[in-house]
C-alpha cells in the first residue's frame, strides 16, 4: 500500500512536476524511461516516488528511448498502467515503437515535453517532436499550461484505457516555458484523482496464462489495411470518449476542457490558431485588440490528434482571416495545423482566408506585440477580401523577411 | 517447474506441446527444434518474446499463431526489452496482487536470431542483462540474416560466402572473426551463459532447465543450422550440428556467474573444421587452392580456442 503524499489545496508546480503528480495519483505500475532535457524531472520524480513508497510499481531505468518504449510496450501488453516521459531527439528514437504501441493497441501514456529537433542541436521548446508523431496512431493532448499538464496527463490514462478506444495516448507541454515554470496549480486528493482514472481494467492480458495471447503479429497485403482501418475509426472515434471523460473530470474539478478551445470566438472577424504556450500569449494580444475595436479570438487544439476536423470548422467558420501558426520547421512544405485548418475551412460555406506563420524554432520567444502585428495583418486581408501578404510567412526570424506563395483570389 | 524425465527424445519432444507444428519455418530449419525443446523443459507459465526475424515472420502471420503461450513481437532489436518490460509488470502486479494467478510460477524467454542478437538488437541486450531482469535470452545462431535472403551477420565465420560478404575472384567471402557473444555476456556478470546445440538435446533441455530456474538474466547462444543459406540437404541439419559440435566450431559449455566454465561436451573423436565445411555450400570456394590457406586459418583458431576453454575450465576460478 502506498505512503500517502501531503498535498495542499494549491500548490506551485512548473508542468514537470505536475505531469509526475498524475502519474502518482494514477498509481502506475511500469515506468520504463531515459532521461532526456527537459522532460526528465518526470521521470526522477516517478523514480522517487517508488524509492520513498508513495508508489507501488516498477521503475525501470532502460539504455536508450527505443528501450524505453519497448520496455513500456512489453509492459502494457502484460496488463497493467504504464506511462513514461520524453522530448524531442528521444522521442524521434522512439518514432519506430509508438507506432508498434499504437498498432498493438496498448494504452500507454507518454507525456512529451515538446523540444525541437537537432540539427542544430537545442534544448529549447518547440513543436517538431509533437509533428513528428502525428502519424503514428496516439491520441495527442496539448497542455498549454502546468495546471493542464496535470490535467491532461490523468485524463489521458482514462481515454487510453477506455476499452472502446485502447490506444496510446501522448500529454503534450512545451519545454522550458510550462516544463520549467512553476505556477499555480490545484491538485485533486489522490483519492479523487485515483478513483476518477480508475482501477486498470486488462485486456489480451499475456499475463493471464488461460487465454493465450499473440501480440505483433505479422499481416500483408491479406490483412495489414484492415488493422490500419480499424486504428483509424479507433482514433476518430474515440472523440466521443475524450468529451465524456472531459465533462466528467470538470465535475471534479470545475476546470472545462474541449477538444477545441475557443476564445472571444462568438463574434471574431480575425483568429490565431495556435498550439502550447503560444495561446495564452496570442489571448492577451486578442484582449488587447478588442479594446482597439478589432474582433479578434484565438482557437486552440486541445486535441491535435484525432484531429479536430469538426471541431475547428464549427470554431472557425464565420471569420474572415484566421493566421495558422506551426511551430515546426516545415521542411520545403506548408506548417501541417495550417494544411489541416484549411483543409476545415475548405468545406465551410465562407472559406476564410487562412494564412501560415512559422514561429517559434527552437524556443525563439513569441511576443504579444507579434501576436497583435499577425491579427491586425488577418485585418487587413479581411478588409481586402484576399490574402495581402505571402501566403507562408516566418515569425520573429532575423534578417531580411522570408516569405512563400501568393493568393490567386485577390 | 522443470519436467524431469528427458530421458526418451520420442517422448519429450511430444510433451506438454506449446509451440504448433504448424508454421512456415523452412524444412530442415532448426528454430522449432530449439524453440519446442525450450518450451517442452517446462511446465511454468511462459511469456515470450520475439525479435523479428525468421522464428518470428513464420510463427505468427495472421490470423494464425503458432504459439500457445503469451508471446509479443515489436520489432528486429527489441525482444529483450519487451520480456523486461513484461517481467517489470509481472513484479508491479504480483506486489498488488492485480494477477489473475497470483502464485503460478512464471518465467520470461526472449528469442532473436544472431542479426538481431549480435548486431542491431546489441544494446537492448546488454542493457537488459545489465539491469538484472529475471528472464532468458536465447539467440537462434544461424550465422547470417537468413530471413532477408543470407547477409552477413557478426556472427557469420571467417570464410563463408553470404549476400553482403561474397566469395569470388578477389574474396575469400566473410573477412572478419565472428563476435564472441558469449564472453561478452558472460562479461556483463550474468548468472548463466551457456552455448548449446539441438543434436545434443538433453544438454540443451538441461541448459535451458537451469536457465528458467536462475534468478536474474541468463543468455544461452544455439547453433541452429540453416540448410538454406548454409546450403545442406534439409534432411541433414542434425548431422550438420553434429559435425558443428564435433568440430569444435561450436563448442558446448556454460559459463556461471561471469567466471565459472564448465564444458558440457567433449567429443569422443574431434573432427576437423575442414569435414564441417565440406559439408555446406557457403564454404565450397574455400576448397579452390587459392583459398584453402583460411581452412587452415580456422582450424588454428578452432584448436587456440578450444583450449582456452579447457585451461579455463580448469582452472576453476
């Protein structure tokens, strides 16, 4: 029986410390890690929890990320709760086994402290290791504050583990910025946050002797697209599980989440959609504009995956300009939420005008001031009737402007 | 809990039957004779993990498996880990009592061939003896990538021809030593390492018997000859681990606690490495005269280690 943890009320908490909080509230019993800058203190923190006993489980310091996913696989496979922490270049030497994770079905959770991706090397935050797993068959939920990692991260056991849905699920926090700073955060008691995750319930159990199971089997072109089909209508459907476990978290907590958040949305002309710690810059900015009469909101993924088709074209529909901001190196492409968003858009009756900011490398800071330049540019297109700018422009980069692509509606 | 009487091959191969006959191995393959002895010298629970090669790819192709037991497969490196990890969640869940079998005695086996135990599943490996998990790793030594079509692997010998170390006009075929994995899992201190060979099947079931019973990780390497890639008769592949172990290209012995070594079989009359290789296609070049000097070569090496084993042996230390 675990020691029990003094807890307050209120507690100061940077996002790390809170992301390891639930996953000793959710009592895991595996956690198979690597450390890595800036997730690590996740991990130290599960690995004191267990030496001090406030927590019955395994902790199992692996040689590599790949190693840490694959303990956590053979680890979920037999049957109980399993989670584990990375960022950026482990998460990319993971890539290989999440989709193994994903494929098997096994509800690992794994909170990602998002750091960008070498060459050059950087510890800083932004969003290529997030992009880089949006293919792999994970839920993703995005916390853009320490209060939401804490949030998100027990949510997260209870969406993966639901047998409806029985995938992996990834709690998204940007490094540094929410990993490292402490702020305000309530806690549930861990009786409450316990009973809200649940008792891990078993599933093809290779732990339970009489009902052998095969895990990782082999298909070709007889089989392979209708487990890859399955997967799919898994993770689009598990969007009805993810609001239930949502509304019922904020009845324990009053705290309500979405798998959009929108907000001053009612009446916006203009938009930012962004992801992390970028919406809370980008919803002062907003505030600040509406004082200058300009109606501006900011729409948010709390689920970058399943991708909030839905959800952004109902949040988005009735603007005029909407700036996409990705904060990935594209790579010689548009950012992918702007694909994604305007791939939404394309259907709606008004089809807003959608423009790419590319923002943020490698932990380069995003102003409010910048925030307001972006909207009031989303203005003057709206003003115009089509995009007055470069279609793809970059956010906050030295030198001269770089910019790609030009409307062909104006 | 060990089955004790492997006294009758007839019997023992039919017992307590785990593993189907039905699979898509090759004729002749050694894999299912090792993997059924392993599986038929026990009565425990047993999870098992597979790294991806041929045992894997012919063992589990949906919707059919071979396997009645637990078993997983996540890819070509990763079988250690996966039985840690499995081993790690028994450990979690025997602590909270969450196991539908809270007192059945459960052991964890990891197979790879020698591409993924000598080469890219290396350092899982290591890490997953090093961290001391309780479970046996046994590497299906055939010497090559034969799942892929026979590449060179580090456990291919000096000599023989494979798709990446070819023989020819200007090569003699594979240049390099192979790994001596044993020692370097001996070296990590593991409880028990020991090199085995399906011809000699009571040794080998004994081996494994010991391993299962070992706290702490164990490594068992086995010759597994490949009539595909080695290019013998299908019908010969005992009597090619025969001349494996005659030879002494494979000796048999078991290592205890990094330092103990004990042979395990001493032929009666030692056959020299040049009848192994006449034996098998991959050492055919070999016989030209401008090759011939590395027959040589290899029987020096063969007689070096084999006495470094004897002197280790007796020296008890």
């Amino acid at each position: 029986m675990a020691e029990k943890f003094d807890l307050q009320e209120r507690e100061v908490w940077d996002g790390n410390y809170a992301a390891s909080q639930a996953l000793r509230q959710a009592q895991v019993d595996v956690v198979a890690a690597y450390p890595i800058t800036p997730s690590t203190p996740i991990v130290e923190n599960y690995g004191s929890y267990v030496a001090n006993g406030y927590i019955d489980g395994e902790f199992v310091m692996v040689e590599s990320e790949h190693a840490a996913m694959s303990g956590c696989v053979g680890a979920s496979a037999a049957g109980g709760r399993v989670a584990t922490a990375t960022s950026s270049q482990g998460f990319a030497l993971m890539t290989e086994v999440l989709y193994q994770a994903s494929g098997m079905r096994l509800p690992i959770v794994l909170t990602v402290v998002n750091r960008a991706l070498a060459s050059p090397l950087n510890v800083r935050g932004d969003h290529s290791d997030m992009y880089l797993g949006r293919d792999s068959g994970w839920i993703q939920l995005d916390a853009f504050n320490a209060q939401e990692a804490y949030d998100m991260t027990l949510c997260a056991f209870k969406i993966g583990e639901n047998h409806s849905v029985r995938l992996p699920v990834m709690v998204h926090q940007d490094g540094f910025i929410t990993s490292h700073t402490a702020q305000n955060v309530y806690p549930l008691p861990d009786e409450v946050a316990y009973n809200f995750v649940g008792d891990f319930q078993p599933l093809d159990d290779m732990l339970d002797f009489s009902r052998p199971v095969t895990y990782g089997a082999q298909t070709e072109e007889d089989w392979h697209f209708e487990h890859k089909a399955r997967q799919h209508k898994a993770i689009i459907d598990s969007r009805a599980v993810i609001e239930e476990v949502f509304a019922e978290f904020e009845k324990l907590s009053g705290r309500k989440y979405k798998r959009v958040e929108s907000y001053m949305m009612e009446d916006a002309e203009v938009a930012i959609v962004a992801l992390g710690t970028t919406v809370e810059t980008a919803i002062v900015a907003a505030r600040e504009l509406r004082e200058e009469g300009i109606k501006a909101g900011i729409v948010a993924p709390r689920c970058f995956r399943p991708f909030p088709y839905d959800a952004i074209r109902e949040a988005l529909e009735n603007t005029k300009s909407v700036a996409v901001l990705d904060r990935s190196s594209p790579g010689g492409a548009m950012g992918a939420l702007f694909n994604e968003v305007s791939a939404a858009l394309y259907t709606t009756a008004n089809r807003p005008l959608v423009t790419n900011f590319i923002y943020g490398l490698g932990g380069r800071d995003f102003s409010v001031a910048e925030a307001k330049r972006i909207l009031k540019e989303q203005k003057a297109h709206a003003e115009a009737g089509h995009i007055t700018t470069d279609i793809q422009q970059f956010s906050g980069l030295r030198g001269p402007k770089l910019g790609f692509f030009q409307t062909k509606r104006g | 809990m060990a089955i004790t009487s492997i006294k009758n091959l007839k019997e023992f191969s039919t017992t307590n039957d785990r593993f189907e006959g039905a699979h898509t191995l090759c004729p002749g393959c050694a894999h299912s004779m090792i993997v059924r002895e392993l599986m038929n010298c026990t009565d425990d629970n047993l999870v098992i993990a597979t790294n991806t090669g041929c045992l894997e790819v012919s063992t589990a192709v949906y919707p059919f498996t071979s396997w009645d037991t637990s078993w997983i497969h996540i890819g070509f490196e990763n079988a250690a880990t996966a039985a840690a990890g499995a081993e790690a969640m028994f450990k979690a869940r025997k602590k909270k009592g969450t196991l539908k079998d809270n007192n059945a005695s459960t052991k964890f086996v990891a197979f790879g061939g020698d591409g993924s135990t000598y080469d890219i599943g290396f350092q899982w490996l290591s890490g997953a003896i090093e961290r001391g998990h309780d479970f046996t790793y046994i590497c299906l030594d055939n010497e090559n990538y034969a799942n892929t079509g026979g590449q060179r692997s580090s456990a291919t010998p000096i000599g023989a021809t494979t798709s990446t170390a070819q023989a020819g006009s200007h090569s003699y075929g594979k240049k390099e030593k192979k790994k001596d994995l044993v020692a370097i899992m001996a070296a990590h201190g593991a409880p028990y390492v020991a090199q085995l060979a399906p011809n000699k099947w009571k040794i080998m079931a004994k081996g494994f018997q010991k391993a299962l019973e070992t706290e702490g990780p164990c490594f068992i390497n086995t010759v597994s000859p490949c009539c595909t890639e080695w290019k013998f008769d299908p019908k010969d592949t005992i009597g090619l681990a025969d001349l494996a172990t005659d030879s002494l290209m494979f000796p048999v012995y078991e290592i205890i606690d990094g330092h103990e070594l004990n042979i395990l079989y001493r032929p009666k009359n030692i056959i020299t490495v040049e009848e192994y290789m006449a034996a098998q296609g991959r050492y055919k070049h070999l016989f030209k005269p401008e090759y011939r000097h590395i027959i040589d070569e290899v029987q020096k090496q063969v007689n070096k280690n084999w006495e470094m084993l004897q002197r280790r042996e007796e020296a008890r230390i």
